[in-house]
DNA sequence: TGCTAGTGTACG
DNA sequence: GTACACTAGCAA
C-alpha cells in the first residue's frame, strides 16, 4: 500500500519558525524512515532550498493549506539524531533561530539551494550512471514479473541471471551503458531491452560510500602526557599543562588508540596558526585517519570529511570552530585544546556560539569522554573542575629558565632611566643583547598608528570619526588620521576644524612612533613591523608587533620578549582583562623555545597578573579572580548575556534599548541591568547599535532565565512602530 | 498618474 | 533569506 507522508522540514532560513510540512510520495511498499534525511524542498514564489526532516506521519495535518511536494531527497546518510538534538540545543541556548544553525553546520557545498524549475547543482561527489533498478533488488514480485518477461534462454534472460547471482547492492558504480554491457558480457541491444523492461536504471551515488577501507594506524609508544591522562566519572577531564608549548599538549598517543579502536575522534584547535603548525605531525601519526575540516583546505575536502563523518569513518577529525557541526555517526573522544582561546567564539554571523561549550555538549549528547588540554584554562573550567563536575589533572612540568625583569615605568621616569619617550634602560638593554647574540628581540606594543590623536594646542579639540565618535589616530605611513574602529580617514588638517588655530599636535604614541624610537636608539640594525616581515627569508633583528598574541613563527625564534605597556591590557574596561594579560604573558615565555630574557614595562603597581606571572604561579591568579568576580557576581558566578538593538535610525534604537534596560531592571530585579551602551558601527552600512549587558545570578536555570527575557522583550518588539530595528542576543560573549 | 524607495508579511 | 504587495513621497 502507497501513502502519501506528512514531512516537518527545517529551512536553512534566519525564521523565528523555520519549520514547514511538505508531502513526500513514498515509492516503496515499506514506509521510510526519512528523519534525519536532507530533502530539497521549494519555497515561496521562486526559490529552493534544501533543507533537514525532522519528523515524518502519514495522518493529514490540520490547516487547509496546499502543501508542495519535496524535489528530491538527497542521497546522504541520515543525519544522527542526538546531532539534531545538538543543534536544537545550540537554538535555544545561544537564542537564535534553529534556521540560522542549519546554515552553519551544513555548509552551502552540501545542500545546494538555487532556482525552483532550474536544475539543481549536482554535488560533486555524485557519480551518475546505470545501475540494476532498485525495485528488481527490493521487490520479488517485480523480479519475478521480469523473469517471466524474458524469454527462458535468451540473452537478455542471461543477463539479468548474471545480475541477481553476482550483483550486491551498493558494491559497483554506477556504470555507463557500454561498461553495463562489458560487464554482463553482452551487447548493446540486449542492455536496451534490459533498459526498457526495468532491469536497470539511471541513478546518483555517492562517490565516497565506495571507499574502500582505511588501514587504522597501529597505536605506538605511550608520550608522557597521554599516560597522566585519567578521566573520571564527569566524562569530562580539565588537563592542566603548565609551562607547555602547543606541541605539548596534543596526547597523540591516548587520541590513536581511540583511533585504533574504530573511533571517531574530534580534535579541535583554537586558530588557523597551531592548526597548520601541527599539520606535519599529525599527517605523519594518523595517516589516512586523518579527517581534515576548516575553511582553508578544498571545498572537496571538507566535504569528504563530512561524509566520512557522517559514515561513521573511523579516524581523526581535525579542524577550528566549525568543525563541531560535523555529523558523526560514531564519535568516540572529543579533545579541545586551548579550551579558553577566543578563536573558538563567533559572533558574526548568528549563531553566536562557543565551540568549546558546543562540542562539550556534542560529547555529552553522544555519551562520550571529553579531554580539555590547556596551559592556562579558564576560570571557568576552573571553577567547574573544583566543583567535581570536571576530573582535574596536572600534568608534571619544569619552569622554564627565562630571565625575567620588570621595569615600573613611574619610576624609571623618575630615575630619568627612560629614552625615546617609553624604552627603559632595563628594556634597550635587553634589545641590544638580542642584537649582539645573532637572536631575535620581539617587542610587543598593542597600539595601532603614530599618535593618540591630532589635538589642537588652542581649543585641545581632537578631529573624531563622524561614525563612531572616537578620537582619530594618525598613522604616519599614509600620513592620515585613521578611526581605529570602522576604518574612517581624512587628511591630517593644517588648521584646528573647531577654531581654526594652526599646528595640530600629534598627542601619545604608537607602535610606528616605537619604530621611530628605536631607529634612532639602534642605527644601522633592520627593524621591522610584524606584518612587513618578509616570512621566506632570514628575520630581521628586531620585530615589532601590535598584537599582544605574536605570530608563532617570531616567538618560535624569539630570544628576548619585551612587553612595552602591560597597561594597554590589563587596564582594558574588561572583566577578563587580567586573566587574559597572565595568558598572554605566559604565552609570550612558553611558546618561545628559544627564549632567554623578557622584559615587562608596566605602570599600574603590581598588577596580579604580572606577580603571578614572574612567581610563574597559575593558582595564584585564579585564586585572585575567583575573589574578585565573586565579590560582585561576575561569570562565573553568574550568567553574562548582551542584547544588541541595531537600527538606522539611532534616537529609536537608543529609546528602545532604554525601555529594554527599564523593563528589565523592573521585572527581574535580581538580574543586573546594565546599559544601553553605544556600539561601533561594524557593518559598512551606518546602522547604530545599542548593546544591553545583563548579568543574571546562577540560582535560576538558563532556560527559566532566557523564557524571561523573551517575554519581557518580544512584546516590546512587537509594540515597536518605526525604521527597521535588528535585535539580536549574544550568550556568554568572550 | 506613474515611478521609486522603503516597509510589512508570508513563505508549507 | 527572498518575493511580492502595498504605501508614502515626489515629479510630470
């Protein structure tokens, strides 16, 4: 019996409902299971899309609607069903539709969308040809229909005998006609016959469900960290590995044995950078098993893993952030790295998410063990790992022996022991010991440009960017003033625009008037920007870079680090200012194998992060946070969740902000409110954005805590009459 | 009256 | 996200 099926299907569409029913008209006798299954499905006027079934009935559903049917479904592998689980998860807790999740985890490549009436994009990975017919395989009435068809003896008799004794489903190619007849070993007109009557026909495979079997890689000899791994009852193990190089903290060994064992293991690295620096190794331990998936490899690739992923192809699954969309039919182990990098965060576009979260939550759906490796985890990890509801290891290490020396610039000042405006005795000296050793001195100064601002010396006005509202920096190698937030410039003004008095002053300084500086200290010797070095030939003596995160390759070579203004930093409006200034210092002595001496310029008094860093006493600075963000409930001693108001027309994007904040403070007392406070533009266009910042304590649930907000905020929205208004959450931004 | 730009609504 | 219907504003 035939029957029509009722299909829910998700749309890869930023909808608040995303889910629309299609009709399926099943061929078979049996009814299919088609949950999980990718379908190509028109909508509206024009368009298709391809989109997931999430549920299949054959009762009617209400609504007097004309439903369409579904185009084709693709001939993937369903999609496992606690990934969809994953993905409903992500919806809800990150606040945004399940749409805009769909479009991140299956990439455009895998569900072609185009023009309804146009054919659609075939995918590359289909091999198209003639096949037996799926009903002679599946259908003994039909088979024997056939067979009494052709006559006894006969040629094309032959043939199809040939195909129901030889022929397994799925085990050959699709075949052209002239390989169908080399194959059956007979002629042209006989496979014609064989064509008309039903035997075979024209199909689509899938070229990798044809690959043939990967020898897994033999599991080798135990390296130190994989053996002081233990993973307790949690599922979950926070492994702390002290004064380790990136390198260090990859437990090769306890990743091939799960490997070994026909696992899928999902390795996930927090930049493009470690990713192609660990390349080499892990090609050479994991061979064939290795899966890899980030934006960088081919389109092909990528989808070779998905599918491999999607098979349940044993092996290891390397990639960045989105790499924790891959479907995996039988996962095994998930290892982050660097679990409290800010690579694995996205905000733009939505799904604003954290990877590390998400694949701890993959783990968890799937019931398997994750590994959180880490030289300076988080404090939220932390905090969990003290709680028990993380297994804590600390892995053996030696403190590296690396000369450290701080400089407290006030002083300095005073002592008069200061030159080119911000280089102390202490710091010029280790430079120039780098220098006379052949090594590399690599100064770190977090600010863009040669001056602060253009300030007029009669009314102290300083030119702003008309968009943000910021101070202009001026940058002497285009000799403009720049705005440091949307790119904005204009001319360096000979007159003050305010007042009209001549000789603007160029205020503070910049990393290119650090440059200047240092020319004039080091005559003769090669200084360069990190951006202009030249990365095929030799380094140049001395790098200058404005990231307080250096390009791996100069801190692989460094032998003296200096740190020119902690404060630019530490003194950053940012509750994880100090966490992240200990990181950072960490990283700028751990990741540089050659490193002799570094060097910390600072003028706050004994920042915790610097005493902690020269003690090299991690717990020193957790315990220092976990006071102060307990002091005045800040993460994670409490949930943090933005809302962005984002609209042309800024006085109703202001208004609108402030109701929130009022309504806000006014029905959930217990949660801090703060803002609205104004954003950067972001986006070429000249939308205003108003961020609300809530800080909501742990007692209630996140998902009593989210069901709140939405129902102050939607009728708020819904109220609103006026210009085009985007509002959008942000859950626990980093 | 005709045109354009902006906005609202629905999409199964 | 895209398509289409609708409306306000404006010029002919």
């Amino acid at each position: 019996m035939q029957y029509p099926l009722y299909l829910s299907v998700l749309v890869p569409l930023p909808l608040k409902q995303p889910i629309f029913t299609y009709i399926y008209e099943s061929g078979s006798d049996e009814e299919p299971q088609l949950v999980g299954r990718l379908v190509t499905v028109p909508f509206g006027p024009k368009k298709c899309y391809t989109g997931l079934v999430l549920a299949q009935q054959h009762i009617e559903p209400e609504g007097a609607h004309r439903l369409k049917p579904v185009l084709k479904l693709l001939p993937y592998p369903p999609i496992p069903p606690y990934i969809i689980e994953l993905w409903q998860w992500v919806a809800s807790y990150y606040m945004c539709s399940l749409g805009e999740v769909l479009t991140a985890a299956i990439q455009q490549g895998f569900r072609p969308d185009g023009t309804q009436g146009e054919e659609l994009k075939r995918t590359a990975l289909m091999l198209r040809g003639w096949l037996p017919s799926e009903r002679l395989m599946s259908d003994a009435h039909f088979r024997g229909y056939l067979q009494g068809q052709l006559k006894g003896g006969s040629a094309a008799e032959k043939a199809l005998q040939k195909i129901l004794t030889t022929y397994r489903q799925g085990d050959k190619p699709p075949m052209s006609l002239q390989e169908l007849a080399e194959w059956l070993e007979t002629s042209s007109y006989t496979i014609n016959k064989l064509r008309k009557v039903g035997v075979v026909e024209e199909c689509e495979v899938l070229a990798s469900s044809l690959n043939e079997a990967v020898t897994l890689p033999h599991h080798k000899v135990g390296d130190a960290l994989s053996k002081a791994i233990t993973i307790g009852s949690s599922r979950i193990a926070l492994i702390h590995c002290p004064n380790s190089r990136i390198e260090e903290r990859i437990p090769y060994d306890f990743l091939l044995q799960r490997v070994a064992k026909g696992k899928q293991v999902l390795l996930l690295l927090p930049n493009i950078e470690v990713l192609k620096q660990l390349m080499p190794e892990l090609q050479k331990q994991f061979g064939a098993s290795l899966y890899r998936y980030f934006s960088t490899t081919t389109e092909k690739e990528r989808r070779t893993t998905w599918l491999a992923a999607l098979s349940g192809e044993a092996g290891l699954y390397v990639g960045l952030r989105a790499a924790v969309w891959l479907p995996f039919a039988s996962l095994g182990l998930v290892a982050i790295i660097d679990e409290e990098d800010r690579g694995y965060r996205q905000y733009e576009p939505a799904p604003r998410f954290t990877a590390t979260n998400t694949a701890l939550m993959l783990a968890h759906f799937a019931k398997v063990e994750t590994l959180l490796l880490s030289a300076t985890p988080s404090i939220e990890s932390y905090t969990l790992a003290l709680q028990q509801k993380y297994s804590f290891v600390e892995v053996p290490h030696t403190p590296p022996d690396v000369r450290v020396q701080t400089v407290w610039m006030p002083k300095a000042f005073e002592e008069h022991s200061v030159q080119g405006r911000m280089l102390s005795f202490q710091m010029i000296g280790a430079i120039r010991e780098a220098i006379d050793e052949g090594g590399l001195a690599l100064l770190l100064y977090q600010r863009k440009g040669f001056a602060r601002s253009a300030t007029c010396p009669k009314c102290q006005a300083s030119p702003k960017c008309p968009h943000c509202h910021t101070t202009l920096r001026y940058m002497e190698q285009s000799r403009m003033l720049v705005c440091g937030i949307c790119g904005y410039y204009q001319s360096l003004p000979n007159h003050c625009p305010e007042c009209g008095a001549g000789g603007m002053q160029l205020i503070g300084t910049g990393i290119e008037r650090l440059r200047r500086a240092m020319e004039e200290l080091f005559p003769g010797i090669p200084i360069k920007m990190a951006e202009e070095v030249d990365r095929r030939t030799k380094l140049p003596p001395v790098i200058l870079s404005s990231s307080y995160q250096p390009p791996q390759e100069f801190l692989r070579s460094a032998t003296t680090v200096g740190w020119v203004q902690l404060d630019l930093l530490y003194a950053l409006s940012d509750y994880r200012a100090n966490e992240l200034t200990f990181r950072y210092l960490m990283q700028s002595r751990d990741e540089a194998p050659q490193l002799q001496r570094i060097v910390v310029q600072h003028f706050a008094t004994a920042p915790n992060a610097l005493t902690a860093f020269e003690q090299n006493d991690y717990q020193q600075m957790l315990d220092f946070e976990l006071e102060e963000r307990h002091a005045i409930l800040l993460p994670p001693f409490s949930r943090h969740i933005d809302i962005y108001f984002e609209s042309a027309a800024q006085s109703q994007a202001f208004q609108l902000a402030t109701t929130a904040v009022t309504t806000l403070q006014n029905k959930l007392p217990e949660v801090t409110t703060l803002g609205p406070a104004p954003m950067p533009v972001h986006k070429k266009e000249t939308t205003i954005g108003y961020k609300v910042t809530l800080l909501a304590p742990l007692q209630r649930s996140s998902k009593q805590l989210r069901d709140a907000i939405y129902q102050l905020l939607d009728p708020l929205l819904k109220e609103y009459r006026g210009p085009k208004m985007n509002c959008y959450y942000d859950v626990d931004p980093l």
